[in-house]
C-alpha cells in the first residue's frame, strides 16, 4: 500500500510530537532553523555575527574628550558547519497501516523509533555542551554529592560576569539529584507540610533558584596521553581583531593556537580538554580588574605531539591581555575583549585538569545560548517515496522545530520494505563563555 502525503504529514508530526516529549535538553539550548536544504553531497556552512565590546570610560566634571578619535569597533563572525543527520529504520509495515492520529499515537513502533531518536539526539547536544566551556570546578570524576559542588559551579559563572539566573539551567546525573534531594529533606523535615512541598520541589529541579535536569546523556570526555608540560615562546597572546573572524572554520571564533612543550613524546591532547598557565589570571573586561581565578582555557581540537614532546595546541578564549588606560587603536578594542591580565611567560607551567587517559563525565551550568542545535530539511528523494516534514509546521515550533524526512523504498530481491526517518541536528558552541563544567569535591 501507497502512503499519501496527509498520512506521512500525520506520521511525521507524530514523530516529532514523541521526540519533544522524551528531549531532555529541548529547551535547554536555543534551536535555528535555516531553510535551505541539505543533501549528501553538500554540508551548509553558516556565520553569525558577534557583535563588539566597548571600554566605557568614566569622567568628572565633564564629557570625555574625543579629539583623538572613538574607539574602534570590531565585529567578530562564528562560524557553523552543518552536516550531521541522523536516522532510525524499521519496517514500512508498522506505520502503513495508520491512517488517523489516534494510530499515530498509538503506534509501538513510531514511538519506539522517535525514543531513540530523542536519546541519541539528546547525547550528541550533551556531548557538544560538555566540551564547550573553558571553566570547571571540582574534583574530576568526583559526584555531585552537596550542594555546594553546584553552589561553586554557579558562583564561578558570577565571577566570569554571568551574574542573572536568567535562562540558566544545571544538568545532573541521576544518581546527583538523589543525593542533592537528602539535603532538600533534612533541611524541612521539622516542618512536615512545608517538607513534602520542598521535596516536590527537589524531585522537579530547582537549585539555588537555578533549574536542573536529570540525564543519563550527559557527554564522556576521555583525557589524551599528555603530561604537565610548559609554554613553548614568549609573547603568544594576539589581538581581538585576529582571533575575531572565524573564516570558514566552525567554533575557531576567539581562539587560537599555542605552542606548548614538555607534554611527552607522541603525547595526545584531546578536544574538550582544560588547561590553566602559571601566572595567566582572568581579566573582566567590564570593570578594567582581574578576577578572582586563574585563567582556563579548553582545547578546541585533538592534537599530537612531537617526539619531542612539544605541541601546537588551538584554545580558547584566546590570550587578548588588556591595556588599561587605552580609549583609541588596537590596546582599546584588545581591553574591550580581555580575557587574560597577561601574557604567559616562556617556560610557565601548563596544567592540564584531570588525569591522563581517564574518562570523565562532567556536569554543566549553561545559559540556552551558549548552545546553537540548528534545523535544516533535508532534501527530496529519487527513488521510493519521500515525504519532508512541511517547513511551515517546522518554523512554528517553539520547541524542537526539526524537519524530519520519511523515506519509504523497496529492495526487488529481498521484497523487504522499509521505512526510514531521517532527521538532520548539528549542535554547537555559540558562546562558550556562558556555561561552566563542574564535578563533587
């Protein structure tokens, strides 16, 4: 039997109705949807502007004076590389036979199907989070098991300028929430009606006025082969203006490469990986002071070393040390956009977090921003039937607008007819400064 396209628009609507209800991290991160399709052949490449940073000068018994000009304004470009997709095939034989939205509903298998689907989806969106920002508190490996793990998780934010709970969320394990809820207990167990409702409210997710999740999701991040080692030449910080412009390299916005030696001969750096250098203390832009932790930096992408053991290594945030004092030229836009009160020294120590070779799942606190998951439909098929789901339904969606494309084909020799979903997701770092990695104490 022939599928038409109201039945396939039912079973795909259907399908995403299922996905939005199993997503854990649905409203977690911010969704784009781009309307141009994406075929095997070609992966999108899109650019989104960052907007510059300003030094706001302070003056008394006046206005500042400007004859030596305005300051000057560099906008920055991140780039995103789409071509991800994922699928789930089963048998065209489970979903011919629904020809009305309760048998949508109904269907084991369309919902079985769009189950993993969400699982899948939510560990690629996970994983992405969990190797995108530079700041981490904790012992690694180390449980959430007090809420102050969480407290110092959220205060580092603070102190990197991320003061509002606004559109913050926490993901936590499972076995996390269980033992934050005991202190949710104890704290109200004189107080028997006022206890049940703080337990509710635990189970549901709400630290320190900050929501969480419980996933089993989260991403594992395996450390490289690499040793303590040292800063490899003098003078490696750069400009704002250099590091601002991704060109066409996706998450290469505010990064830069660092040479480093001492790690190891042949040793591995891994993507996701945290590092801090002796005497490097981060700097607030906003308030021309440093703040109150050592700078750390995360590894943008996998690196080797040499048999010597040195490295070239790509960072972020880059090392733009402020120039206090600048109103005009590079100094003022580099003050703008500090992150860093100086550049490190030749031979300062370079400290990786964590042990080698050691697998980690870290916890997150993020802003829905700090994550891009972008949405585009897929194109048309040539052989069997295909049906997209329509791009206006995808655009109304609040909540997971993803374009999914049923393929239904037929093999002559085997006579197996199957039906495929097929989704495209690709999720990836917007602006790595507004979240934090955390493990227990």
């Amino acid at each position: 039997m022939a599928i038409v396209a109201a039945q396939a628009n039912m079973i795909l609507n259907t399908f995403m109705l299922h996905i939005r209800d199993n997503m854990v991290s649905s409203n977690l991160v911010s969704w784009n949807v781009h309307t141009r399709a994406m075929n095997d052949r070609n992966g999108l490449i899109v650019s989104q502007q960052v907007p510059p940073s300003f030094v706001v000068v302070e003056t008394v018994g006046g206005v500042k004076d400007l004859s030596a000009g305005a300051q000057d304004v560099v906008f920055g470009a991140q780039t995103f590389t789409l071509n991800r997709t994922f699928n789930v095939a089963f048998s065209a034989t489970d979903i011919e036979s629904v020809v009305s939205m309760q048998e949508a509903r109904r269907s084991k298998a369309l919902r079985a199907a769009a189950e993993s689907m969400a699982s899948k989806l939510d560990n690629h969106i996970m994983g992405v989070a969990s190797r995108a920002f530079p700041l981490i508190t904790g012992t690694a490996g180390a449980g959430v098991t007090t809420p102050q793990a969480f407290d110092a998780a959220r205060t580092r934010l603070a102190e990197a300028s991320l003061e509002s709970d606004a559109r913050l969320s926490g993901v936590l394990t499972h076995a996390d929430a269980t033992s934050l809820n005991q202190f949710i207990y104890n704290n109200n167990a004189s107080m028997s009606t006022e206890g049940a409702r703080a337990m509710a409210v635990g189970y549901g997710g709400m630290l320190g006025g900050v929501p969480i999740k419980k996933t089993n999701t989260l991403g594992i991040i395996t450390t490289g082969t690499r040793g303590a080692g040292t800063v490899a030449g003098a003078a490696q910080n750069v400009n704002y203006s250099a590091a601002a412009d991704a060109g066409s390299n996706a998450g290469y916005y505010l990064t830069q490469t660092l040479n480093i030696a001492g790690i190891g001969a042949a040793a591995t750096v891994k993507a996701g990986e945290i590092l801090s250098i002796a005497g490097v203390t981060a700097y607030n832009p906003n308030l021309e002071r440093v703040r109150p932790y050592t700078q750390q930096f995360t590894v943008i992408e996998d690196a080797v070393a040499d048999g010597a053991g040195a490295a070239t290594i790509r960072i972020y945030p880059a090392i733009i040390v402020a120039v206090p004092g600048s109103a005009t030229g590079a100094n003022a836009v580099n003050t703008a956009h500090a992150t860093v009160d100086a550049a490190p020294a030749n031979g300062a120590a370079v400290t990786f977090y964590g042990n080698a070779s050691t697998a980690y799942t870290p916890r997150l606190i993020f802003r829905d921003d700090a994550i891009m998951v972008h949405s585009v439909p897929l194109s048309n098929v040539y052989t069997g039937q295909a049906f997209p789901r329509p791009l206006a339904d995808v655009q109304r969606d609040n909540v997971v607008p993803l374009a999914p494309r049923l393929w239904l084909y037929s093999d002559p020799d085997t006579g197996i007819h199957t039906a495929r979903m097929d989704v495209f997701v690709e999720a990836q770092p917007a602006d790595r400064a507004l979240g934090v990695r955390f493990f227990g104490a």
